[in-house]
C-alpha cells in the first residue's frame, strides 16, 4: 500500500510541475501582447509546436555550464578491507543513517580475483538543475562512469579535507521501499570546511534532491581496469 500511495503522490507532483509550467507559460505569451486566440492557434499547428519544442531544449543546454574536471590522482583502494574499517574509524562528524553495511556494500566488482588496486580518479562537476539521466549521459560522453563504493569510502578515508567544489557524489545506489535511489555523498557544506559528513543524495522525480548549485561527482575512466 505504501508504494501505491508514494507512486501517486510522484504523479501528482508531476501533474502540479506541468500545470505550473503552462501558467509561467500562458502569462509570458499575455507578458508579450499575445492572446488566448494565439495560444489556441498554435496548439493546432504542430510544426510550430516541434520548434518551440526544440527552443526548450537548446535553451536549457546553452544554459548548463561546462562540466569541470579536476584528476585527484591514483587512490589505493583495498577491497579486503571492511565497512568498520572504511568507514566507522574514519571519524566523519556525521553518518547518515541510511548508510550501512548492507545497503552500501564495499566489493561490487565483478572481477574478484585482485584485492587492492590503485585506479586513476576524477571529480566532474555539473550543474544541479540536469535530470539524473542528462548527469549520467553527460559523465558517459566524458568518457568516465561513476567510482564505485569502495572508492568513495577510500576518498573519504584519504582526504582530511573534500570540500572541493560541492558535495561529492558516487557508488552504487541503495534504492529504498518508495522507489527512490540514493547515492553516496562526502558532503562538508553544513559547518566549516574542515567538517566531515557522510551522507546520501536522493533521485526524487528525476532529479538530485538537496544537492546545492552544484553536484560533484566521483567518477574513474570506462576504459580503466576494474581490477
């Protein structure tokens, strides 16, 4: 029942974010001297419809800053080590209580005949306003795929201080009983820059929630072994 429920709230938002997409709309078209008439028009001419349409789009794209790259370097990233290691003995000021053991395991490769490899990783930032899919087909044309746990958990073991340009964001997502992805997050932007938090970001109708005006991501080379 509750994912009944949470599926209908989700489609009820989106209703309210088309309809007030209409409004802004409707109220630029009067804003400009046009009328009801020619809103009327237009809705039965679809070649005009297609080309705004595709004004939408372009607009939204020419908007995004570029992605910014930044090389953190070779990492080593041990894969025997456990959760407790990586992550409790740490000493992060805070831990969300979503990330667990369980939900957020350590080994997700496939490949598990090497224990400790040292890949080469990045950070990628992009524009908080991009849907999750444009955020990972922007990454993907880069040439670069989300780091996996480990790597995140090495990241935040390794640097005293990761405020680098916004929350980081990677790993493997834990998807809760509503439907919603979450995604690992070295986030020090609640207190000074020296505070530590782990936490998680959530994919909330499409898009990052809580992330700030920026999103950082951590990311290795697609064509980097995995082992």
């Amino acid at each position: 029942m509750r994912k009944i429920y949470y599926a209908i709230r989700n489609f009820i938002w989106s209703i309210r974010a088309r309809m007030n997409f209409a409004r802004t709309l409707i109220q630029a078209v009067h804003n400009a001297g046009g009328s009801d008439h020619d809103l009327s028009a237009l809705a039965q001419n679809r070649y005009s419809l297609d080309y705004i349409a595709r004004l939408i789009i372009d607009a939204s794209r020419e908007h995004l800053p570029e992605p910014i790259v930044h090389n953190l370097g070779k990492l080593r990233v041990d894969y025997t080590s456990t959760f407790d290691q990586e992550v409790i003995e740490v000493g992060y000021d805070q831990i969300n209580q979503c990330v667990t053991a369980g939900r957020y395991p350590l080994d997700t490769r496939e490949d598990r005949t090497v224990f400790i490899c040292e890949p080469e990783v990045f950070t990628v930032c992009l524009a908080r306003n991009m849907r999750f899919d444009r955020t990972m087909q922007e990454i993907d044309r880069l040439g670069y795929e989300l780091a996996d746990n480990a790597t995140v958990f090495a990241v935040g073991k390794a640097y005293g201080d990761f405020r680098l340009s916004g929350p980081i964001v990677g790993g493997s997502p834990w998807r809760d009983e509503r439907g919603y992805d979450h995604f690992l997050c070295l986030d020090a932007r609640h207190g000074s820059s020296k505070r530590r938090n782990l936490s998680v970001v959530r994919i909330r109708g499409g898009h990052w929630n809580d992330i700030g005006n920026a999103i950082t991501f951590l990311v290795i080379r697609k064509d980097q072994p995995k082992s």
